[in-house]
C-alpha cells in the first residue's frame, strides 16, 4: 500500500484533478507506463505489483483507481471456494485501511454512506469524502467469472453507479437520445456479454482473421484513442485465449461515427481479429487519428450507448 498511498498523497494535491496531471505524477513516481494512452496520455500504470489507471469521462470527470489485491480464477476457469476468496478479499481490505487512516490526509477524511448500487457491487466497502472528491477502498468482482480484487479509487466526483459499476459519460444529460444520434456499435462480442445483440458483433472472430486486412499498430492506437462514452469500473479478461486483461475493458469509446469497448485495441494488437470493412475504411480515411468531437455530439451518442447496453444514467 506504501506507493498507493504516496500516489494518493500526490494526487490530492493537485486542483482540478486532471490525466495530464496525474500520469505526470504517476511518472515522477516511476510507475511502469502500461502502454494504454488515450488522448495522447498514458492510463495504465503498475508498480510493485499494484496496477492503477486512469479514467475521464466525456464531461471531463477524471477518476484514478489502484488494484492493490487480485484474486484470479483457478486453472479450472473456476473458484474453488468463492465464499473463501471473498474472505480474503476482506481481509487484505481491513489490513489496508490503516494505511489510508494514517495518511498526511487522514485528517481531512469524512466517512460517506454507501448506496443501493454498492450493495451490488462491492462486497464489503469503506469510503470517504476528502476535499470535494470521493475516495472509496473495496472488494470487488465485477461478474462471476471475473477476478476478485481490492480497490482504492479517488475520484473527483461521488460516483453514479449503473449496471456493473457504470458511469455515463453523460450523467445528468437528457433522458432520450437525440433523433440524430445513430450509434453504430462493432466489436461487442456474445463471449463477452450474453445479453449484446447479435447485430454488435456476434461470436469473437477467430485469431489472426483480419491479417493483412489493416495496419496493426495503427489501428490499435486508434481504437485506444477513442473519445470515452461510458466508463465501468470492470477488470476485464482475453476471452480468446487469456492473454491479458484490461482495467475498465468493458468501458465504451467512439470516433463519432463508430462505438467500441475499450479493450477491443487489445484484441486486433494481440489476436488480429477482424472487424467489418466499413469501420477500417473509415478509420484508414481518418488517417487512424480520432477526429475531435464536441460534448454536443458525445452527449447524445453517451446516452444512446447507455440506453442499448442497459446502464442507468444519474438522477
């Protein structure tokens, strides 16, 4: 907990909490890049075994959580005994929380209730309000089939839970999608989620399907430089083959014309799957740079994603 708590100490210091910023910090601090930037700022950090990203919303609400404990599944793809697992989530939480209460911003910690979303969420829980921002430490497991893991997250706004942990980039916008707004979701595969329509990308295309059909690391940087539409807090893993796993993966990004979960870059860079023509020609025309897109055209795309994929917006 010793670097978490310094990052947390650095962090605190820092009015308006910005990406910038904090991946700035995070590298004064000689925390290992994870190689995800978005916007051209590095979100994905690790150090002694601890690894921390880095959210911002569409609104510009910008959130940074550290995975201090990782219970990962058996070889089996299965916990043997989750009840067991879920014990000792709670205990690596207790033993953490002295550290957070003997920080230099202990004194100016409040505790906080929790919400009717955090009893689905989180497993057992402690949070605070400090200086206007929410810090929270909990044990999570965002689906059975996922990690169980021990958060602390600061963030600069109290949280608007949806379905998993979600947070609408467009939280407080309007109820209904604008009449022009058209999303066009690719890469929302059944593996993933049973409950995504067949028509967002049906089963996970095989490995190395889409060779030779776009430039790699062009196109991975593309879809990891997309605008944020939806943020969840939710640790996901390679249905593939379980070659990696991406904090937040199940988080929603667009170009303006295309939306995508943010762990689809991992799957074109580490499988070279394919994906249908008319997003690679779209992105080859683009130049695979995301163009700039105003809050006006993100708003109404955020609250049309959120509406297909069932996260409840904040009232």
């Amino acid at each position: 907990m010793t670097a978490v708590i310094v990052m947390l100490e650095e962090l605190g210091t820092l009015v308006p909490l910005t990406a910038e910023e904090a991946a700035a910090r995070f590298s004064a601090r000689e925390w290992t890049p994870g190689g995800r930037p978005r916007g051209g700022v590095e979100t994905s950090w690790d150090k002694d075994g601890v690894g921390a990203w880095i959210r911002t919303s569409g609104g510009g609400t910008v959130s940074v959580s550290f995975a201090v404990w990782i219970r990962d599944v058996d070889e089996s793809g299965y916990f043997d005994d989750l009840e067991a697992v879920y014990e000792e989530g709670e205990r690596v939480l207790a033993g953490s929380l002295p550290a957070i209460e003997r920080s230099s911003f202990a004194g100016r910690l409040a505790e906080a209730g929790r919400t009717a979303e955090d009893e689905d969420e989180f497993i057992a829980l402690r949070r605070w309000t400090l200086d206007g921002r929410t810090l929270t430490a909990g044990v999570v497991q965002h689906d059975t089939d996922l990690p169980v893991m021990v958060v602390v997250a600061l963030e600069a706004a109290p949280a608007r839970a949806g379905r998993r942990g979600a947070t609408p980039a467009a939280a407080g916008g309007p109820s209904r999608p604008s009449p022009q707004a058209r999303v066009r979701p690719i890469g929302f595969y059944r593996e993933m989620d049973a409950h995504y329509d067949a028509a967002w990308g049906g089963s996970v295309p095989a490995p190395a399907s889409g060779e030779g059909r776009y430039p790699v690391a062009e196109l991975a940087g593309y879809l990891a430089s997309g605008h944020p539409l939806l943020d969840v807090t939710e640790l996901t893993t390679d249905v593939i083959g379980g070659a990696f796993r991406v904090p937040g993966g199940s988080s929603v990004l667009t170009d303006g014309a295309f939306v995508w979960r943010a762990d689809l870059a991992e799957y074109v860079g580490h499988h070279r799957i394919a994906l249908p023509e008319d997003f690679l020609r779209a992105a080859r025309e683009n130049g695979f740079r995301v163009p700039p897109a105003d809050h006006e055209v993100l708003l109404p795309l955020s609250v049309e994603v959120g509406d297909l994929l069932g996260f409840r917006a904040a009232p």
